[in-house]
C-alpha cells in the first residue's frame, strides 16, 4: 500500500500547479518520482495514466436530462423514487425532520447534479484519492466534475442552467478534524480550488466540521442523525448564490445539513455539485 509522496505535488493553495508542474524545476520533479514511484491507474493500477483511457471509459457518467434535480439520482427524471418516498419511509423512523418536505433541510439544496454513476472504477479511484493519499486526482476529479456541470447547462438549461454561470462562488463539504488529521489534507479543499480554477468562480471557504465519527462507519440513520446541524459557518455567505461541492452523494443527508448551514447564514441559493451518486 502506497502511503503519502514526500514531495508534495502542488504546494498549499497552488492551484496552477496542479494542472501546469511545467517549470523545469517541476519537470524534473515528476520525472524523479516517476522513476521512483511509476504512475498507476487509480482504477486498475496498470502502470501509466492516473486514470487510464480503458478506466475512464468505463466511468458511468449520469446524463443530466434524465437525473433527479433534487438528489442526482441517476434516472430519476423530474423526481426520482428515492425523493418520493424520502417523506413516507423517513415518517417512520426518529429523523423523520430530516427528510420530511417541511423541515428546511429538505428545500435547502435548490438543484443537486452528480457526475457519475457510484460504480467500479469510481469508488476505487475515491479510495485511491482520499485513503492512498495520491493528491493529483484532485484537479483529474475536479475536472469530470466540471464537465459534468458546464455539460449540464448547456444541454438540458432548464433543469441545470446557470449552475456555473449563474454562481458567485464555489464552496465545499469539509472533512472533520480527525480525518484531517488522519489523511494530511481535505480532500474536497482540494478539488475546489482546481474547480475553481476551472471555472473562475472564487472559493469561499465556508464550512467547518464539528465531530470525528467517519461517516463510512454509520448506518443511514446515524449517518442523517449526525450529519444534522453538523456544520458551521465560518465565512461571510450573505446573499450569494453559492456552488456547493461534495464527493459523494450516498442519502443526501450531508449536502442537505452543509446546505441548511449556508442558508441560515443568508446565502440566497445553494445548488450541489457531486462526482458520484451511490445508486
Ligand atoms: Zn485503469
Ligand atoms: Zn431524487
């Protein structure tokens, strides 16, 4: 198992780095850690490309006219199954508040888009980020996220238009201190600055996250139970339409409580952006 590189690969905040690294000095960086540590697949582990061409085409990328604009879903039309029924299925259970279409949590995203289908190679390559610590996916995620958003607005605009054009800032869903701590670097941090490299959309950092339960290690109740009020806001957020960025979207429990934080701190709209939905 591969650990952490020595070298960094884009230093702190760097975000032309990560996609340029074509300084001489830079070159030869990369070229020494190549020698060192060849590049592998994220998805297979061949040796080459971070992700590779036979990888990349076996990513299930989610076509934005037939997604659900609340939760992602792949398919899930004006409003998946999952939406429809978040309501009957939660009055069941003691965090009906969460998902019930009264409380505020559930109107708190405005449209929600997923990139990709939560399906080999995805979790692979989200393993292989966040956990294995390899860094430059980031901008490689950041990337299909944002073709996946600028795809979106021009091909279906009535369901996803202004997504990018109409925000006035990128923001994303931290990691808590203890994962922090765990892996070296917040990973979601990381593919919003690329993202917004990308876009020219500034990033707030907004959020901050209270707690140190690993989501993974919860059941869907306790995840939706935790991720509740879960969030604060530590950035000025008043009035803007903000672009809300996550890795994966598994109930929507964790968008929904970042959104709710960002709205109750005045943000005027908060649309979601995710590289996979776990489906
Ligand atoms: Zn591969
Ligand atoms: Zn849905």
């Amino acid at each position: 198992m591969k650990r952490e590189r020595s070298i960094p690969i884009a230093s702190e905040g760097d975000a032309a780095a990560v996609f340029g690294g074509d300084s001489l000095m830079g070159r030869l960086r990369d070229a020494a850690l190549e020698v060192l540590s060849p590049t592998r697949c994220a998805g297979c582990e061949r040796p080459g490309a971070l992700i590779c061409e036979a990888c990349l085409s076996r990513i299930e990328v989610i076509d934005p006219a037939h997604a659900c604009t609340r939760c992602g879903a792949p398919f899930g039309d004006m409003l998946c199954t999952e939406c429809g029924v978040a309501s009957e299925e939660a009055s069941e259970g003691e965090s009906a508040a969460a998902a019930a279409p009264e409380a505020p949590e559930a109107r708190a995203v405005d449209r929600c888009l997923a990139a990709t289908v939560f399906a080999d190679p995805v979790p692979r390559i989200i393993r292989t980020y966040k956990d294995a610590g390899e860094r430059r996916l980031g901008a490689l995620i950041a990337e299909l996220m944002f073709d996946a958003a600028e795809h979106a607005e021009q091909v279906v605009p009535e369901r996803y238009g202004g997504l990018l054009r109409d925000a006035d800032a990128v923001a994303f869903v931290p990691v808590t201190a203890a994962a922090f701590a765990r892996r070296g670097f917040d990973h979601m941090e990381l593919i919003a600055r690329s993202f917004s490299g990308l876009s020219g959309l500034p990033l707030v950092d907004a959020l901050a996250k209270h707690g140190s339960a690993d989501q993974r290690a919860l059941g869907r109740a306790g995840r939706m139970e935790r991720s509740r009020d879960a969030y604060e806001v530590v950035a000025p957020v008043g009035g803007l339409r903000l672009l809300l960025l996550d890795d994966v979207i598994t109930t929507g429990a964790t968008m929904r409580a970042a959104a709710t934080a960002l709205r109750a701190a005045g943000a005027a709209h908060v649309d979601a952006l995710a590289f996979a939905r776990v489906w």
